[in-house]
C-alpha cells in the first residue's frame, strides 16, 4: 500500500508542457529494479525514454554513537539512528495508448533499494517534453493512478487521493429569471 499520495502539475495550462510531481509513502520496502508505472491518459510525450528525478525523504539512514546523560547522572555512549534525504535518478519508459483500449503510461524504474515508510517525491521536469490533456485534468481525477509489482507487495492501479486541476472552474453558477413555473425563463 501507498500513502499521502499526491499529483500535482506546475505549469497549469491545458495543451501545454509542464513539470509533473508525484508524491507517495510506500508502506512496504521496493527493491532496485521493481517498477511503479504512472497512468496518466491523454497526457502526451514524444519521448519514449527518460530521466525521472527521484528525492528520497528519510531514505537513507546511519548509526552514530553519540554522548548522553544516563538516568543516574554519568554519561554515557548510545547509538542513535539519523535519517536523511537523497537523490537519485530513475530510468523511466513513456508508453503512448496505441489503440482505445489503452491507456498512456510512464513505467519508472527504482535505482535503489527503498525503505518502507520512506517519502518518495518523482519530479518530471518540463525539459522532459510532457504535455498536458488538451481538455484538462479534473481534481482527483480517478484515471491518474498509479501501481506496482512489488515482490514485497504488489499494488493494484489506484488513484491518487489529490490530483490537482488544471483548466477547471474555480467558481461556476446559473440563474433563472423569473422563477416561476410553466413560463418563459431568461438563463443567466
């Protein structure tokens, strides 16, 4: 299972290139090699290979022996585990849909051992040529998931629980004038 799983789109125009980031906690380890694959329909790129950036929040850990104050006053060595937060590089694959049947997918690859409970943030730059629906992206769209098939635990395609929007209406509204039953109305 993934969680706080987020899709957000820097440049938010419809039709145009933009910086893609994909955020998620795995709740099980990923192992070097293992896939996520990204489904991101009507999305377009004319790149078929590319370089996703991959920063990893509290990915990494080293045991430092440090001194401490014991509970009768003396001091004493203790290790203790410091976390921190790196940066990799992961080969990734854009597989436009061929037919209606389906769908445009960005299979990334892990270029390292992933912890589990460690923050994952994918970043797409915009040099990467990724073009956004022509008709938008709806708040939580439904069809961006994502999925793998982790030997610690496969996940089926789910979607992210915020997908933000782009194109879409900040406020909408319609009125009718007069509000009377069986009579002309003017639609404002």
């Amino acid at each position: 299972a993934f969680h706080n799983t987020s899709f957000e789109i820097t440049n938010r125009i419809a039709n145009a290139s933009s910086e893609l980031t994909m955020y998620m906690t795995p709740k099980m380890p990923l192992s070097a090699g293992e896939v996520i694959t990204f489904t991101m329909p009507h999305f377009r790129n004319n790149l078929t290979t590319l370089t996703v950036n991959l920063t990893i929040g509290k990915g990494f850990s080293y045991v430092e022996l440090v001194q401490a104050n014991s509970a009768n006053g003396s001091n004493v060595m203790v290790n203790v585990t410091r976390y921190y937060d790196c940066w990799r590089i992961c080969q990734a694959t854009w597989m436009p849909a061929t037919s209606s049947n389906e769908t445009d997918k960005l299979d990334v690859s892990m270029p390292s051992d992933i912890v589990a409970d460690a923050n994952l943030e994918f970043r797409v730059t915009a040099e990467q040529g990724f073009y956004l629906p022509l008709y938008g992206v709806r708040a939580n769209q439904s069809t961006i998931t994502f999925e793998t098939k982790a030997s610690a635990g496969p996940v089926p395609a789910t979607p992210f629980k915020y997908v933000r929007p782009v194109g879409a209406f900040r406020e909408s509204s319609i009125t009718f004038f007069p509000l009377k039953v069986k009579t002309d109305t003017e639609i404002n």
